[in-house]
C-alpha cells in the first residue's frame, strides 16, 4: 500500500475559494432579475433568490469534497462500482427525455423545488469508466479493437444521449476527456491522431446540419453586425459590450449594467462577461490564474499518483474542470461560437457546482499518495 500523506490544502484552498467566489458573483448577476422575478410572486420580491440556491450547495459542495476526499480512490477501481456509476448516469440521461424542455433543450430532471441536470454526472462517471478500463487492459492500449473502439463505444453512447438533449458543449468536454486519458494512458499518435480526426468530423457535421448551430457559427465571425447583433450574436455582442466597459479596474462589484437590461442570463453561462464589467481586467485574470493553478496542482496529483489508476482519473477529473472552464471563456470573449455551457464554481446550477466539487475531493485524496509507489507498482 502507498503511504498516505497531507491532504494538498492549496488545491482545497483553491477551489473553495473559487466556489465561495463564484457565489458572490452569482449574486450580483442575479439580484435584480430576482427582485423582478418575484415581485410578482405570491412569496415577495428578495434579491437573494438565486444567491441563496446557490450558496446552500456550494456550502453541501465543500462538505462532499472534504469527505469524498477522505475516501480511498483506490475503491472505485472495481467493475461493479464502475458499472455501477454508468447505469445511473445512463438512466439519468434517458430520463430527461421524459421532462418538459426549458428554453428549447432537454436537459434537467425537475421534481418540486427543485432541478437535477445528469449530465455533470458523466464528467464522472466517463473519466472513471476510462481511468479503469484503461488500467485493465493496460498490455492492450494500442490495440484498436480490444481497448480503442470499446471506449469509443462507451463514448458515442453517453455523448449521444448529451447531444440529443441538445447540449454539445458538453459533449465536446467529455471527447476531450478521453482523448487526454487515452493519450496519457500511452496510445499510439496514429490511433490518437484517428480519433481526433472522427471527433472533428462528427462535430462538424452537428454544427453543419443544426440549423440553429449554422446561425451561431455564422454570428461568430461577426457577432456585432446589424444582422446579427439583434439575433444569433446578441448574447456575445453584449457579453463583448460588458468586458469592454469594465476595463482595468471594473466599474465596481454590483455596479455593472448589462446585466439588468441587456445580458440574458448573466448569472449562468454568461458570468464571466459579469466578472469582467464589474471587476475589469484584474477580475478576469485572477479567475484564469484560478483555473490555472487549479489544473497545476490537479495535474500534479494526477501525475504523481502511486498507479496508474490514480494517475488516469486525476488526469480525467482535471481535464473535464479546466477544458470546459476554456470553453465557457473562450466563448464569453468570441474566441469560439456560442455554445451553453457553465463556468465551473462561478456560474449558477446547483448539480454543476456539487459535482465540480467531488471531482476536486477525489483528486484531494488522488494528491495524499502522490510521489509514492504502491507495492504492486514496485513489483512490477
């Protein structure tokens, strides 16, 4: 067995910091639009509508990442719990087929009080399906038909079910989580370069034969001209409006002004645009040296962990983080068309923030055997 070290309290620091953060901002993006939401209610007008959904699971997301991170990982590297996970996660998926849709998409399973979106569930349940498989056919790695397309296989199922919500951005974290599992896990560059190439080709066709995907990738060239800024490249015009007006210093936490007329959603997808009026520059930057310190030490964990288990799901988890993370950005700043896809830890949703933590429990517990070898290991 590896000798169990401290928990890595920079990375907790980290990512409670960002989480505790994310529901500050949070609640300037949204107290109007609660105010004005339920001014009408039965229940009176509070600002703190959002605030309060938002801070009750980050704080139940801080309890699960400590406790998770108290776990042995060592445990999930075991079929039943894998198959386990993948079960659950895969009626989830199927079950939000039976929901009304909310603005368009199927994605979120909706009881009384509240709702459950699935999908954050798969960016744990695929790295951990992908850490084991990998691990089991170790000696198989390169070879196509044992390891390559049964993973694929896995892959295309639950990337199908994400994109027939629709939800590609989504879709697009969970590809990019198994092409960098499988490459740490040591492919082959002609099979890795393989499968980029069908992703790529899968992916262009959903934005080719989407309409409403057309339009956006068509906005994106140009989001602010007149035919577009009224239609498909509203949100990132006014997303472009708001980061431009914060400038250096910002124009002052709760201060900013796209959110209350112009910005749909400022409190979700579109946080980031919030950050950058409000907080300038400077915000936007500590946020992105966040996240970068995040995958640091993340992929520290991962790297330095005692198998390769531990390895293949740290580098997993870290991943699924940080690339969606560049996604929600990127798309924030037009650097690449608009998709729906959160801010891990900043954006609102209660599944999206909980899930996020136990993912950083899991590399906390990843990172107190980090630098030593199990027995097994050094036999080998």
């Amino acid at each position: 067995m590896a000798k169990k070290l401290r928990m890595d309290w920079f990375l907790f620091g980290i990512a409670t910091t960002m989480a505790l953060f994310g529901s500050i901002m949070v609640y300037s993006a949204s107290a109007m639009i609660s105010l004005k939401e339920t001014a009408s209610s039965a229940g009176g007008p509070t600002e703190f509508q959002y605030f309060f959904k938002q801070f009750s699971f980050t704080i139940l997301g801080l309890v699960a990442m400590y406790v998770v991170s108290r776990i042995d990982y060592r445990i999930y590297q075991n079929r039943l719990v894998v198959a386990s996970l993948l079960l659950v996660t895969a009626i989830l998926l199927i079950s939000v087929f039976f929901f009304p849709a909310i603005n368009g998409a199927r994605r979120w399973i909706r009881i009384p009080g509240m709702s459950f979106q699935p999908s954050e569930i798969a960016k744990l349940a695929l790295p951990l399906f992908f850490a084991w498989f990998l691990t089991e056919r170790e000696k198989y790695v390169g070879d196509l038909k044992t390891t390559v397309l049964p993973s694929l296989a896995v892959l295309g199922f639950f990337g199908g079910l994400i994109l027939m919500e629709p939800d590609l951005g989504t879709t697009i974290v969970l590809c990019a989580i198994f092409t960098t599992v499988y490459f740490v896990s040591g492919a082959r560059l002609f099979h890795l370069a393989s499968v980029a190439a069908v992703l790529l080709t899968i992916g262009g066709a959903m934005l080719i034969f989407a309409p409403f995907r057309v339009r956006r990738l068509m906005a994106f060239f140009d989001p602010c001209s007149p035919e577009n800024a009224a239609n498909a490249g509203y949100q990132v015009c006014q997303s472009l409006l708001a980061i431009g007006s914060g400038g250096v210093l910002g124009e002052g936490f709760a201060k900013g002004q796209q959110k209350l007329f112009y910005l749909p959603y400022p409190y979700s997808d579109f946080i980031f645009a919030v950050v950058g009026e409000e907080l300038g520059l400077i915000g936007t930057m500590a946020v992105v040296a966040a996240f970068a310190l995040l995958l640091w030490r993340g992929a520290r964990a991962a790297m330095q962990a005692p198998d390769r288990f531990g390895k293949l799901l740290g580098i997993g988890l870290i991943t699924g983080i940080v690339v969606q993370a560049l996604f929600n950005i990127s798309v924030v700043i037009s650097m690449l068309p608009a998709k729906g896809i959160p801010l891990p830890f900043i954006s609102y949703g209660g599944t999206s923030i909980l899930f996020t933590l136990i993912a950083v429990g899991v590399l906390l517990n990843i990172s107190q055997y980090a630098g030593f070898q199990s027995v097994e290991t050094k036999r080998k």
